[in-house]
C-alpha cells in the first residue's frame, strides 16, 4: 500500500501556484472552523455562567418571599406555581430539611427548536440550579432549588452560531479573493521563468526581467547570465565565420566577389533556369589597366579599381527597377563579370553602363584606358561553360575593334505564353481564381534517407497546362501577385491537407510581399488558426536576405507562427546568416543553405571551412542545416562530413522520370 502511495506521488504532479493556493486554502478553512468552532464554546461558556447566575438570583428572590409568607402549603403552591408560569424555568422546587418535597414543578411539555440534535450534543448546557433557604422564623423551613430552562439558550447558540458562521465565511470568501490578487502578484515573474526556462529547453537563449522576489531574482538572473554567455560565443562565433567567409569569398582589393564564388552563384542561376530562362550576363574589360601603374604608380591603379568597382555598384542601384537580382565579381585581374536576373532589356542597361563609364575614363584620357563589354542572355541549355565562353568571345571582338565598345548578343527567347504583362496577370489571376493549381513536392531527406519534410513549389495551369513556379515567378513578381499566390497555395493546402498523406509535413515559402503586408499576412495566419492540424505540420521558408533586411518584423512573424504550432526556417542561407542578430531567440526549425556553398563543395576547402562553421554554430542552438540543389553524391557525401542532415531532393516528378529513363 505505501509503495502504491509513493509511485502515485512520483508520478502526479502540481504547480507551484496549487500548492502554494492549497497551503492558503487549508489556512483559511483551519481559521474558519476554529474561529466557528471557539466563538461558539466561548458563547456557550458565557451564556452557562449567565444562567447560573440568574438561577442564584432567582432562587434567593424567591425563597426571601416564601421566607416572609405563612407556611400555608396552598400559599407557598401557588407563589411557587405563579412564579413557575411567568418565567422561563425547567424545576422550582422546594423541599424540607429531610429532602422530601413540599412543592414541585417541573417543565413537562416540548420546546420547539431548529437547533439540530448533534448541536443539542455538542453544546448541551449543564447548568447547576440556584439554591437557597426558606426561614420560618429562626427555624430552617427548607430548601428551595431553581433551575431555569437552557433549552432557550440552546436555541440562541444555535442563531448566534449561524450568524459567526456566515460572517467568517465571508470574512473566508474575502480573504481568499484578497489572496488571489496577492498571488497572482507574486507569481507573475513565474511565467516568465517558465517561458524563459522552456526558451532555454528549445535552445532559444532569451532574457528574462528580473523580477523583486529574491527567490525568482536569482533563478532568473543565473539564466540570464547563461543567455548572455552563449549570446557572446554566438557573436564571436559569428564575426569569426563572417571575417572567414568574406576573405574567402570576395576580392581582397576591391571587396567584389571572387572567380570561384561567381562561378558557383552562376550555376546556381543556370540550374533555375533550365525552367525558363530568366537573366543576363555581362563583361567588362578594363584595356590597359597596367599603363596606370607604369605611367603614375600602382596606388592610383588601386584608387581607379575601386572607383570602378563603385561605378558597377551605382549603375546596379540605379536600375534596380529593371532586374531582380544582381552579382558582382572580379574575374580576373582586368575583367569584371555582372550577373542579373529577370531582365528583358540588355540593350538599355548596355547603353547606361557605357555613359557612366565615359565620365570616369575622362579623367583619363591621357593614359587610354578604354572599358569594352559584352553581354548575353542566358539560354535554358547553357552550362557555365557555354555561357562564359560566348561573352568572352563577343568581349575579344569588342577589344579587337577599338571603335566598338561593346558586343551584345540579343538571344532573349521568344517562347513565353504571353507577350504583355496585362495576358500575364489575367492568366495567373484566372488559375487562381479557378483554383487551376497543383503542387510539386521536393522532399527534404536526411542521407539515411528519412523524409523530415516536403518542399512545396506551387505549379498554376496556363493556356491548358500545367507550369512550374520557374515558369511564371518573374511575371508574378513584376505584377505583385506574389502574395496572392500565397494565399492561394495556403487554401490549396487546406482543401487537400487531409486527402493527400504527402502533405503532412511541408515546408512554404513566403514571399517579401506577404511578409511586409500585415494584412495579407494576418489573412494567411488566421486562416490557418482554424486548422490546428495543418498549422502543427507546416514550415515556413524565409529567405535569408528578407529575414536580415526585415529583422524586426521577421521576429514578430516568428513568435506568431511558434504560438499556433507552427515552425519556422530560413531558406538560401549564405552571407547574411551571421549577420541575423540574436539569432538563437528565434526558435528556428532548420536553415537551407543557398545552393552557391555546395556547388563543387568537395573541391573548395574555404566553402567546406566555412559550411564546417555553420553547421557547428546552428547545431548548438538546436537548429538542422540542409544543403540545397546539390545533385552531385561526392558533393553529397562532403556534406555529411561537415555536418550536415540532410539535403534538397529533386521533385518527385522529376524523380520518377529519371528512374523511367534508367
């Protein structure tokens, strides 16, 4: 028995705030019945003494009368009798010297009470008659004994019991209110300290206030001082990664990146675009950049790299509105590649960089400095290889004639649906309001082949059949219709979440435009709240770049979808990552890091130092790293090695074609 008592102590459990209202409970209650239990005694105490003493007093009264009346037995009946009747009394009697009774009365009849029997119990009242003598003249007469009825006082005990009980139960009522408020004034720093403490158990290594009470003072500040102290290791672990990553990464002289990180970002492009090709390449080539340093010194060749390479970053700036992304390199000791995506008109962005170049090679005429260029759109079927080679050959033509600047190869491809932006908007907007969609899934597995998760890529019927995102994104994006695309993707999901068993752990992205629209985004999140089911299987991707440019809103975003069951996780992760302030108070689920790290991972040692980095880093605040559109297994394997779980698979789709053509 005492062994089955400890196992259910063992395993039961009870907050703090119950035991500490149990232990309230049980004082109050105890002073409530004691205060009942002593009032009462105590009244029932002073109410004895109070009879006793009217029994004396009545007693010595009336046997002073019989003692002045003749000792006429019919006069001392009915003197006896007549004061029986007016008064209260339980026995008068009076008896000789012998004990015999001359005269006695006794209470006979009933008395109607509402006093319960166990309180008659409890609190019966024995009190001893009054007694005294009766003198016929200086001869003892008798002994006269009066003994009034307690029931009367029984019963009011028994109203003045009820009467404490009901004032010490509110007094009880009014106290426990008084000890809710109090309480609950006590223990609010407790929900920080349990929230703080379940932060600390999901690795999110937040900070809590310290709140007054001395206990939860020093709770809370030793695990402040633990988010602090790992706060530091992540910083400095973060500068460490950054300065590595930067050097190995970029051009020491002029901060552009270098050939083999330019390479890897155009692979990374040439792979998306074998959906539809959507970009441009272009190369510069600074002729002569030598005579600088011959004919003035090498600082001045220096101080002219990098107001050229400034020159670059103004024109990209400038024309941002005409291309979605960009990337700068240095290639070579005089020739400088610019990646664009989402460009339809080379010819413009052309002329542009031409006249900025102008103003800058004025100033050195005297030198003859010339900047020729080339530029190509990227076709579907290129390879890096194709891609480099043809604008290389079109920059040696531009070099060989010195009259020509520049060499453009306008191979834009006329093969899209529709040739205007108002077609295109009517068709993505008619698949969406048609619910004319369908998804394609890449799964998500660790290298022991477990699915942790299925990317979902939203594909829309166009003109009668089905296109990839690849297809149609750069048009959406032009349209601002990238939040609509969400939401119709959030209720595709929702009508489809319970039939399709491959949807039950996915991962969305959002765009930039739902994420900086609170009501398209409150719109995606409140729908979802009504499917508690989908909301605890879903993941939401985050690019990397949005998250940093956006920190304040992406953590707001965070603690809202971590509330209703949700995950979250970055996607195209690369530079910016160390840049992500506190980035263990985000709880985030995974990080996907940008397919440009695992291009060709095996063969670059500074990629493999720095992912090594990553991985070790997001790792200890109990985040998954997973690589991104790397196909290749000896690269897959390399992955492994630096710790990662797991990577991108190709869609399922694409998946069972390439098992068909094996």
């Amino acid at each position: 028995m005492m062994s089955f008592m400890s196992l259910f102590k063992r395993e039961s459990k009870i907050t703090l705030r119950q035991e500490l209202w149990l232990a309230i409970l049980v004082v109050i209650i105890i002073g409530f019945v004691s205060s009942v239990l002593i009032s009462t005694y105590s009244a029932k105490q002073y109410f004895s003494s109070q009879l006793y003493l009217k029994n004396i007093d009545n007693a010595n009264g009336l046997a002073l009368m019989l003692s002045q009346l003749h000792k006429d037995h019919v006069e001392l009946e009915l003197l006896i009798s007549a004061t029986f009747d007016t008064g209260h009394y339980q026995r008068i009697e009076l008896q000789d010297p012998q004990g015999e009774p001359i005269v006695k009365r006794v209470f006979s009849g009933e008395f109607d009470t509402s006093a319960p029997l166990w309180f008659h119990h409890l609190y019966q009242l024995h009190v001893m008659p009054g007694v005294a003598q009766v003198s016929d003249g200086w001869q003892q007469f008798g002994t006269l004994y009066v003994e009034s009825h307690s029931q009367y006082t029984e019963q009011a005990l028994w109203e003045s019991a009820i009467r404490l009980f009901w004032s010490f139960f509110m007094v009880a009522i009014t106290a426990c209110i008084a000890s809710a408020h109090f309480l609950s004034r006590i223990l609010r720093p407790l929900d920080d300290v349990v929230q703080q403490a379940n932060a600390l158990g999901d690795k999110r290594f937040i900070k809590s206030k310290v709140p007054k009470t001395y206990e939860f003072a020093r709770l809370v500040s030793s695990m402040n001082l633990l988010s602090t102290r790992f706060s530091r290791i992540i910083k400095e672990d973060n500068k460490r990664l950054e300065e590595f990553r930067f050097k190995s990464q970029h051009d020491e002289l002029t901060g552009l990146a270098n050939r083999e990180y330019f390479c890897a970002t155009l692979e990374a492009q040439l792979e998306q675009s074998k959906e539809h090709a959507h970009g441009a390449l272009f190369l510069f080539r600074i002729v002569n950049l030598d005579l600088i340093s011959e004919q003035i010194n090498r600082v001045e060749m220096v101080a002219f790299l990098r107001r050229f390479t400034q020159t670059l970053v103004a024109f990209l700036e400038a024309n941002e509105d005409r291309f979605s992304a960009s990337h700068i390199a240095r290639m070579s000791h005089s020739d400088f590649a610019v990646l664009v995506n989402d460009t339809d008109d080379i010819e413009s962005l052309s002329s542009k960089v031409l006249k900025q170049h102008a103003v800058l090679l004025a100033e050195y005429s005297h030198i003859g400095l010339t900047i020729p260029h080339s530029c190509s759109y990227i076709e579907r079927e290129d390879s890096r290889f194709t891609l480099l080679k043809r604008v290389d050959n079109l920059l040696k033509a531009a070099v060989a004639e010195p009259t020509i600047q520049v060499q453009i190869n306008n191979n834009k491809q006329r093969n899209e649906l529709f040739s205007d932006a108002a077609s295109w908007r009517e068709a993505i907007e008619r698949a969406l309001d048609n619910n004319d969609l369908d998804v394609l899934l890449y799964p998500v597995k660790s290298f022991s082949g477990k699915l942790l998760q299925n990317q979902v890529s939203l594909s829309l019927l166009l003109n009668g059949e089905l296109y990839r995102s690849g297809y149609y994104l750069q048009w959406a994006k032009r349209l601002k219709l990238l939040a609509r695309l969400d939401w119709g993707l959030i209720k595709y999901l929702v009508q489809t979440f319970e039939a399709r068993e491959d949807l039950k752990l996915i991962s969305v992205e959002l765009s930039q435009e739902t994420l900086l629209d609170d009501a398209a985004l409150a719109a995606i999140l409140t729908y979802l709240l009504a499917f508690p089911k989908l909301a605890a299987h879903i993941c939401f991707d985050i690019r990397e770049s949005l998250a940093v440019a956006e920190l304040t809103i992406f953590k707001d975003f965070c603690m809202q979808v971590k509330s209703m069951g949700a995950k979250v996780a970055l996607k195209r992760v690369g530079p910016a990552f160390t840049k992500i302030d506190k980035i263990h108070e985000l709880g985030l689920e995974m990080i996907k890091i940008d397919s440009i790290y695992g291009h060709n991972i095996s063969y670059s040692q500074d990629n493999q130092t720095f992912l090594r980095g990553v991985c070790a880093l997001a790792h200890s605040i109990g985040i998954k790293v997973i690589a991104e559109g790397v196909n290749n297994p000896e690269d897959q394997v390399t992955l492994q090695g630096l710790g990662f779980d797991g990577i991108v698979s190709q869609p399922v789709d694409d998946e069972v074609k390439a098992s068909a053509e094996e």
